[in-house]
C-alpha cells in the first residue's frame, strides 16, 4: 500500500512524470503507475521490476535529474550521509 502522504500529494497532483526515490520493492511506484503517472523509479539494489516504469538501479546521488511533477523520497535521505544536502538540492532544482 502506497504511503498516506503519497496518496494526498496524488490528490493535488493527478498526472504527469513521478520519480519515486529509493523505490525499495516498488509499492509506491506501482502505485503511480495505476493513477496514470509516466513513473522512474530510482532503486540502488538491482533486481527491481516494474510494468509500466522505468526502472534505475542506481544510487540517488548519481541519478540525473530531470523535471518531474511529483517526487517522491520518503525513508531515503538518511541514508545518504552527507550528501543528502546535495540531492535536497538537485530535488528543489
């Protein structure tokens, strides 16, 4: 099941590109998929696959932003030491 504030966010915010950050096992970008979305899923561990998204198993601070409509990065910035300032940036960009 999708997180409480990702399903509110989808209330203001109905369609266009999602990026879910550190997708973990891809719930929340599954569920992006099903409201329509055009998804990226960004996820460190390989092995993650998702109908409909657009998978990068690769580690956030070197993913390469683009514009996107609604991100979503919820349980990850801790885990990025001191560059979590770095990619708060590249999100607010």
């Amino acid at each position: 099941m999708a997180k409480p504030l990702l399903i509110k966010a989808t209330e203001h915010v109905k369609s266009g590109k999602a990026l879910d950050l550190g997708a973990g096992n891809g719930e929340d970008s599954k569920f992006l998929v099903e409201k329509g979305f055009d998804v990226t899923a960004v996820e460190k561990k390989a092995g993650l696959q998702l109908e409909g998204a657009t998978v990068c198993n690769i580690d956030i601070r070197d993913f390469k932003f683009e514009k996107y409509d609604l991100i979503n990065c919820c349980f990850v910035l801790h885990f990025l030491g001191d560059k979590a300032r770095d990619t708060l940036k590249n999100i607010q960009e």
